[in-house]
C-alpha cells in the first residue's frame, strides 16, 4: 500500500504519472456514475433525466482531460509533435463531422434551403423542421412514385428524418418552396377515340382554369425574375392532347400551391369525373372488347324414303 501511495504521489517519473492517470480516470467513472444519480434524484421527466445524467458525464469527461493533460505538462516541450500526430489522426477520424460541419457553413452562406423549406435530399422529402452544424432534420412527407411510402401523396408520414449535411456536395438538393412555393402539377385523362374528346377537352380546361393559382404564381415568377436572369413562364391553364394506338389523352397542367397539391388535384379529378359522368364520356381503361361469333348450323337436307323412290 505504501508503494502504491508513493507511486501515485510521483509525478516526477513515467511510470508514476501512469499510476495517477490510472487512480483519475477510475475516481471520474465513480463521480460521473454518483453525480449523474444524484442530479436527477428530483426530475420526475424522463426525457430531462437522460439529458441531465448525458451533461453530467460530459462535464466529468472534460474535468479528467483538463487534470491528465496538467498531469503530463512536462512533456509541452514537444507540444508541437503531440498537437501534430493529434490533428491528424482527429482529422482522418472525424472526416465525416468536418464534411457534415462544412456542409453546414455551406447551407446557411448559400442559402439552399432554411428551416420550414420543403425540400428533397437522397431520396428523402419533406418540411425542414432543424438545421444543426451537423445533420438536417426532415418531417417526411409521402411520395407516390417511392414504392417504400406507404402515403401516395405530398402529405406528412409522420417520421422525422435526420441527414448530414455533408450530402449538399454529393447529392442535388431540390427546393420547392424557396422562391416560387408553386408547382406546376397535371392530370392525365384517357378518352376513347368514339367519345367526344372535343367536350372533354373544355370540361378539362374549364376546372384546370377555376383551380389554378395562376395569379399567386405569376406574383411569386415577377419577384423571381428581380433576382435571377429567368425567362418568363408560362403559368396559364392548358389542356394537351396526345394521341396514342389505343385512346386520346388529354393532360391539364395548371399551377398549385406546393403544400396544397394533393388536395387540388384531389378536388379537381372529382369535379371533371362528375362532368364527364353528366356528359356521356367514360375515361378509357387498358381492356379489350371481344366478340365471338358462332357458327350458323347447316341447312338439314331432307332424306327420302327408300320405298317412295
């Protein structure tokens, strides 16, 4: 015990400091464990007492740095090498945090997205609720072209995605509301060739023409174009017509506001199947009309006794 004491008392040599080192970092592990318990003695909240025990130890953490390095203050002389060999190593480790960390500077110097953008990043999309130096937080909404969303439309599924920030240099990061908050949406109908795609064609536009934001949306191109060197777009309703082997098809593009588009397009394909309903016109479906004509039976030839020959 004695020789014990005296070692860890020794500062002067290698083998006493490592003896110290060793006594420091089992006494913080025993202080980090008694002081994380008794600091959340009183906090009912669980989620309070993970956070107050995680400070606790991170306070601990950074005390038993501070007393190993004055410990080993005499070894500053080659404070040069040691800070080198440490940069390094801390550099190659943490690669991705310095990425992520960059990708953050990169975020809020270039302004491509902020907190409330709705944005779509490695195949995740959403409303930006957090943008830390590290990672970007995202309230998912669905999509109907990801097989692996179970909502079919631009609505929130209620999960909250965490990204790094160090994908805004390797992945395209779309931006749907920072200038515009319009997009331009379609809906795509197919008439039969035999029913009057003409009619079909004004009801189309005509509900294309009541649901569009079109003012809003030239508003929001003319405060654009004060800003970039854009051509001016077309945001008036329009009905295209395509003709395919097996129907017309008509698509109305009209423009929506980007956090309403599921519910327009939803209120507008009501609206034109009711009036195609009301007008004789059935929207053409990816069927075959089969007619099977039977053979007419042979005219009986009426046979002649033999005693009447």
């Amino acid at each position: 015990m004695e020789r014990f004491l005296k070692a860890l008392w020794d500062t002067s040599s290698v083998s006493g400091r490592l003896v110290t080192s060793i006594v420091l970092i089992v006494l913080a592990v025993v202080l980090a464990v008694l002081a994380g318990r008794l600091a959340t003695l009183r906090v009912k909240d669980t989620t309070n007492r993970y956070y107050l025990r995680k400070a606790v130890h991170y306070l601990t953490v950074v005390a038993l740095l501070f007393a190993l390095a004055l410990l080993w203050r005499p070894f500053a002389g080659r404070i040069g090498v040691v800070v080198g060999l440490l940069a390094a190593g801390l550099a190659l480790a943490m690669q991705e945090v310095l990425g992520a960390f960059a990708g953050w500077i990169s975020i809020l110097t270039g302004r491509q997205f902020r907190v409330g953008d709705r944005i779509q990043m490695c195949g995740v999309r959403g409303d930006v609720l957090d943008i830390t130096p590290l990672r970007t937080r995202i309230l998912e909404s669905g999509s109907s072209s990801d097989p692996e969303s179970w909502i079919r439309g631009r609505q929130y599924t209620g999960r909250v995605v965490s990204l790094s920030n160090r994908f805004v240099f390797s992945a395209p990061v779309f931006n749907s509301s920072t200038v515009l908050d319009h997009l331009w949406e379609e809906l795509t109908l197919p008439v039969p060739y035999e029913a009057d795609w003409h009619l079909a064609e004004r009801i189309l536009c005509e509900e294309a023409q009541n649901i569009s934001s079109t003012v809003e949306a030239r508003r929001a191109i003319e405060q654009m174009r004060h800003r970039y060197p854009v051509a001016e777009a077309e945001v008036d309703p329009r009905v295209f017509v395509r003709a395919t082997p097996n129907w017309v098809e008509l698509s109305a593009r009209f423009v929506v506001p980007v956090r309403a588009a599921r519910q327009v397009k939803d209120q507008v394909t009501r609206r034109v199947l009711d009036r195609f309903t009301d007008s004789g016109i059935r929207v053409a479906s990816v069927t075959q009309d089969i007619t099977i004509h039977s053979p007419q039976p042979s005219p009986t030839v009426p046979v002649v006794p033999a005693d009447d020959q």
